[in-house]
C-alpha cells in the first residue's frame, strides 16, 4: 500500500468519525467559535485530500439536511405562531393563568378579557384593517375560550366545585327521612313529645309544612359557612379538607338587637355589648368600606355578626371505604390535622369576611390537676402581656352574654375531664397590620359540674311593669328535664360552702342528711381529681337523686345562652334528643345520631321564685341541604347557635338565628321569622314537665 494511499485512507477515517460526532450531536450544543473552528479544519483537510474544495453536496450527511430543512420549518412556525399571539396578546394572560377559586370568577375572567380585548387597537399595526382583523380575532378568542374553557372544566371541575362552598353530599345512612316506613326499632319504638313524630322545620317550600305559608316566607335556606383551611391544613388537591368547620355559635353584634328600651328610661337602648368592649371590633370593622379604620361607626358593626367554628376530630369519613372516600373527594387523612376554634366575622349574607384562631394566654396553670399546661411566661416580658399563648381544643364551643361582654363555654375532657363545663370571657385587640386578635386568659377560667350542654342566664327580660334584669348575676340551666337553674359566681368558689343547706332545702326532705353527706363526699372526691379551685359542682346530688328515684326524658340543652323574650318575660332556648340514648358507635355515627330538637321557653315563677317550663314545640329536624327530599334532614344535626334579631312580638318582622352542625362535620345557619317560632311553641300544663309529655306515636288508621 503507497504511502499516499495510507494516507489518504486516516484522512478518510478521521472525517468519517468527525462527520458521525456531528450527527450524533446537536448543532445547537456548539458555540459559534467552535463551529468556525471546524469548518475551517473540515476545509483544510478536504483540500489535502482532493486538491481543491469538492462540491458541497459530496460531504453534506443527510441528517444535516435534515437539520436544516427542520431549523427552516421551525423558524416558519415560530413566526406565523409569534404573529398569532402577538395580536392576541392581549387576551392571553386571563386565559393562561386562571383564577383561584370559583368557576364563577373564570367565566368573569374570560368574560373581561373579551371586553378588554375589544378596545385594544396597539398589538397590531394599522388600524385601517380593524374591520377584518376584528373578525379573525373574534373567531380565535372564540375559540381559544372554548379550547381553555373545556380544558379547565375536564382537569379542575372538582376542584373548583369543592371550592364554591357546596354542600357535601353523604352515604345514604347518614340521612335521616322522617317520613319512613321502614324505620329502625330504635325511632318506631321511640316516646316523642306528644307523640308526634318530628317534622321538617324548613322545608324548600310550604306544601311541604302544616304552617301557615306567611309563617314560612320569611324562613331563609342554610347557608354553609365556608373557611380557608389550608393556614394549618395541607388539603389535597381536588378534595374537602378534614373538616369544614363544626356546631357554630353565631351572635349579632347589634347594640339593640332586640329592638327595645329598658322600662324605666325610654331614651336608654338595651344593651348587651358595652361599647368599651366591642372597641377593637369597631376600630377594624366600623368604617364602611375598612379603608378609614379609625371611623367607629356604629351603624356598620350593628350589620355584622360574629361566631365561633370549631375545627377539630370531625365524622365526615365515618364509615366510609378507601374507595368511597376517594369517590366523594372526601380528605384521606384518619385524625385531624389540628384542633382549634376560629372566630369569624360575617356579613347579613352569612359569609365569612374574617377569621382569627381563639388562642388561650398562659397567664395561670391551665387544667385539672392530673393534665394540665403550665404558666408560660415571654422571656424579658413584662405587664400583663408577658405572657406565652396556646391554641387548645375547645370542644363544643359556644357563645354566652354576661356584663356587657362576649364568653365562650367549652368542653376539654384530656385537661378538665368529661364531666365538666368550662368557661372563659373572651378578649380582643388590634394587632399587627389592623388585624383583630382574640383570645381567653387562664387566669379567667370557670368550670361547671355536672350537667349536660349547660345554657346561661344574663339577660332577664324587660317586662312593661318595670322590672329590669340584673347584671350582676349568671345563672345556669343545669338540666331542662326537671328545669334546674343555679346561681354562678365566675369570680368566687363561695358557691361550694352552701351547697349542702341548698340542696337540703331543695330536696324537702326527701333524703337524709347522712345519705346527702355520703353523696357530697363523692362529689367532692371526683371533683378533686379533675376539677381546680374554681370548680362548681352545681347540684351533683340532685342529679344523682332524680337519676335514680324519678322517671325523665333524655331531653338535652343545645344552645349555651337563654334568649330573653321581653313581651312575655320568658327566656327560649332550643333542646335536644338522639336515638337511641346510648352513645355506642355504630354505622351511622361515632356517638350519638339521629338528632331531633325542640323550642323551649322557661318562666320565673312569682309564687316560688324558680324558674319553670312555660312552652315546649314538638320535635323537628332540619332539612338536609344536600338532599333534595324536603322530608329527609341529616343522622346529626345539632342547634349550638341562637340568637334573635328584632322584636319578639308577633308581626313585628322579628327573627331567629338558628346555627347548626352537620354530620360533625360543616356548619350551617339559617334565619326563621318568629313568629313562626311563636306558633310552634305550645303552653305547657302547670307543673308537667318535659317527661309528662313523652308519648310513644301511634299510626293513623287508614
């Protein structure tokens, strides 16, 4: 082989492998230096081969070709696209970037997007052409909304539906249909008050009623009240988080929501908010439209409300299968992923236009004495706002009026035990950036033993003759089946020292003083173990006594404050059945389920000077709002929230606030005029209580 021929062949395998290199790797990875580079290496090596440049074509690879044909064709589409969104650029950003929530709010985002996109004239150039190119931008905003309104619809149609604050609809064991057939044992077989099986209390419509249509026309439908968890909740996407939201309490922060004036001054309002108190509330929500908060005007507060929601270990999953819980969106996880109560204000639509998280001050120990959390002070603090906060679980909260100021009462079994109530005053500020602040001190903690959904009493109501109720005094209905009510000093464990010639006096006898000093001592030896010094056993052994000697109902308190009707001088308040009485789980619930309630209305007595049962309703149930049956309410529905707007009087446009839990797992409210509450509630023999009523149903003959 000639030395040339050797020579021309490494040159041969030299581009052959420098030309594969090529093809294997992008042009694109190579900088312009390196690319000069080589082609003048390439030139220089095809000259000592040939002599002189062959034709070009001899040494191009067809995946070159390629190349160059497709870099060609990209820059063409790149230009015919860039002229495409270039004159509707305009329009794009509502398009690509939609909005968070609502599917409302998309089709308003689409909707001005159109709007702004028809008055643009600056993305393209001549404005002579306006006529034609309006209709070519027509067709394609047209069809681009199409194109994103469908692809938002197909990937996101749960996401947005769950964010609309729509009703979650549930297994059909968690509905309770009053006008079954078929009915479990356990609500065939069941005493009700009259024997009247209960009815739907807001039906959609009035044929569904046996009142009167007026009485229903001013009855509103539920509104659920919708919070943003995701502050302490990581909610996946597309689902419901763990709970929204639990037995509110909502109160309107009216300064004469009763619509009166007291009887010795009729240029005096009736107030049950000082003002002092609901400052900061004012500071922050008093001007018209928040931008001058420093406008206190009370004719805005006046149209605001305020509740309490509890967010904690919720029944929404119950008995639900992995498969079922994925099917209905509801949250995977098993336990809450924290425990709180948020106060929230509210607007006359019921919608939720603030919130701040209830927290406790750490000013004192707080708890019983076998759990409890220690006094925690800010390091270098000082004054009375040194002090460490918490957020704890204050279980079945509700709201209580007492000396001008808001209370909220609670249960928390791990700290204070499961037979105890307790009780805070409740406290705002104005913090950083004008938000509001709330928060219960410690130190200001009360606990109530041992009845069951204890309700009080502030406000007595004003009557005509002269009487005005007396501020100083808080009173607690223990028990509504006997009525039962107790004197409450928040302040002083004085209550304790009496207790026994109380009780002697109100038992007439009817037991010894060694079996009332047997009972005392158990008393006090359970309130030893949970209960601190401020703890009130409030009548423990006439419980114990009427449990064991006398017949009752399994009737309990719902709400937690008495609502003073100042025309009849009585107090209502709303009640409570489940059936069966016992609280074992089962498929329906965790605990208790199949919820009725009832009105209520009690009366001081003049000859005694004890408060008896004046008028009790029958037993109804909410209409499911997520059922479209006006006959079928929910397995758990429980009333924590009253409150009334206006006069009690009939035909006076006065109405009831009536808040709700759902399944223990969303929260509703909804407005009832009262005087459809007044015709309801029906007179009750003198002397009979709630028991002397309690009659098993019996069918109508056809």
């Amino acid at each position: 082989m000639s030395r040339d021929h050797h020579h021309y062949q490494q040159e041969a395998k030299l581009l052959s492998s420098k030309l594969l290199n090529e093809i294997i790797s992008p042009p694109n990875t190579i900088n312009n230096k390196d690319q000069t580079t080589k082609s003048n290496i390439t030139m220089n090596r095809q000259k000592n081969i040939y002599g002189s440049l062959p034709p070009k074509r001899l040494f191009t690879s067809n995946k070159r070709n390629r190349t160059n044909t497709t870099k060609t064709v990209g820059i063409l589409v790149i230009v015919f696209c860039g002229f495409v969104l270039l004159s509707v650029s305009f329009t794009l950003p509502s398009f690509i970037i939609p909005p968070k929530s609502e599917v409302e709010e998309i089709a308003t985002g689409i909707g001005n997007s159109s709007r702004n996109g028809s008055n643009g004239n600056t993305s393209i150039g001549n404005s002579n052409a306006n006529s034609n190119h309006g209709k070519v931008k027509e067709t394609l905003i047209s069809t681009e909304q199409n194109m994103i309104q469908n692809s938002i619809a197909k990937k996101n149609v749960d996401r947005l539906k769950l964010k609309s604050c729509s009703f979650r609809r549930y297994k059909s064991n968690r509905y309770y249909k009053v006008d079954d057939e078929n009915k479990e044992d356990f609500l065939s077989n069941a005493d009700y008050i009259r024997g009247e099986l209960p009815f739907i209390l807001n039906p959609r419509s009035s044929s569904s009623s046996s009142s009167s249509s007026s009485a229903l026309s001013s009855t509103t439908q539920p509104t659920k009240l919708c919070l943003d968890t995701s502050k302490w909740e990581d909610v996946k996407e597309g689902y419901y988080p763990f709970s929204d939201g639990q037995n509110p309490s909502i109160i309107s922060l009216s300064s004469n929501v009763y619509n009166v004036t007291k009887a010795n001054d009729n240029h005096k309002h009736y107030h049950r908010l000082d003002s002092s108190y609901i400052q900061p509330l004012k500071q922050v929500y008093g001007s018209a439209d928040r931008t001058n908060r420093n406008d206190n005007n009370d004719q805005t507060i006046d149209n605001l409300y305020l509740g309490l929601l509890l967010f904690g270990d919720s029944q929404c999953r119950w008995d639900l299968t992995a498969d079922e819980l994925d099917e209905m969106k509801f949250s995977p996880l098993q336990k809450p992923p924290n425990k709180r109560s948020m106060v929230v204000i509210l607007n006359n639509e019921m919608e939720i236009i603030d919130s701040t998280v209830l927290k406790l001050v750490l000013d004192k120990d707080w708890g019983g004495k076998r759990k409890n959390i220690k006094m925690k002070k800010i390091e270098g603090g000082k004054g009375k706002d040194s002090f460490e906060s918490a957020i704890v679980e204050l279980d079945d909260s509700r709201l209580f009026f007492h000396n001008g100021r808001l209370n909220v009462l609670y249960r928390n079994g791990p700290y204070y035990g499961y037979d105890k109530q307790v009780q805070n005053p409740i406290h705002f500020k104005v913090g950083e950036g004008n938000k509001i602040e709330a928060f219960i001190k410690a130190s200001e903690t009360f606990t109530i033993c041992c009845g069951r959904n204890i309700a009080f009493i502030s406000e007595l109501p004003t009557s005509l003759s002269g009487e005005e109720e007396n501020e100083n005094e808080l009173q607690a209905l223990t028990w509504i089946d006997p009525v039962t009510t107790e004197m409450v000093n928040p302040s002083s464990n004085r209550r304790r020292l009496t207790m026994e010639e109380d009780n002697k006096k109100k038992l007439d006898g009817r037991i010894t003083n060694d079996q009332l000093k047997t009972v005392d001592d158990r008393s006090t030896e359970a309130e030893g173990r949970n209960g601190g010094p401020d703890t009130f056993p409030v009548d423990e052994n006439i419980r114990r006594f009427l449990k064991s000697k006398t017949k009752k109902s399994h009737i309990h308190g719902t709400n937690g404050y008495m609502i003073p009707l100042h025309s009849t001088s009585e107090l209502l308040g709303i009640a409570h059945f489940h059936r069966p009485e016992g609280r074992d789980q089962s498929p329906y619930a965790r605990h208790g389920h199949h919820y009725t309630h009832a009105f209520f209305t009690i009366q001081l007595s003049s000859k005694t000077n004890k408060y008896f049962l004046k008028r009790l309703s029958n037993e109804f149930i909410f209409m499911s709002p997520s059922s479209s049956d006006d006959q079928t309410g929910d397995v758990i529905q429980f009333a924590s929230g009253l409150d009334l707007i206006g006069s009690d009087i009939v035909g006076e446009g006065g109405k009831l606030l009536i808040s709700y839990g759902i399944n223990d797992c969303e929260a509703a409210t909804f407005f009832m005029g009262i005087d459809r509450v007044q015709e309801l509630l029906v007179d009750v023999e003198e002397g009979h209580e709630v028991v002397s009523l309690m009659q098993q149903h019996v069918a109508e003959q056809s």
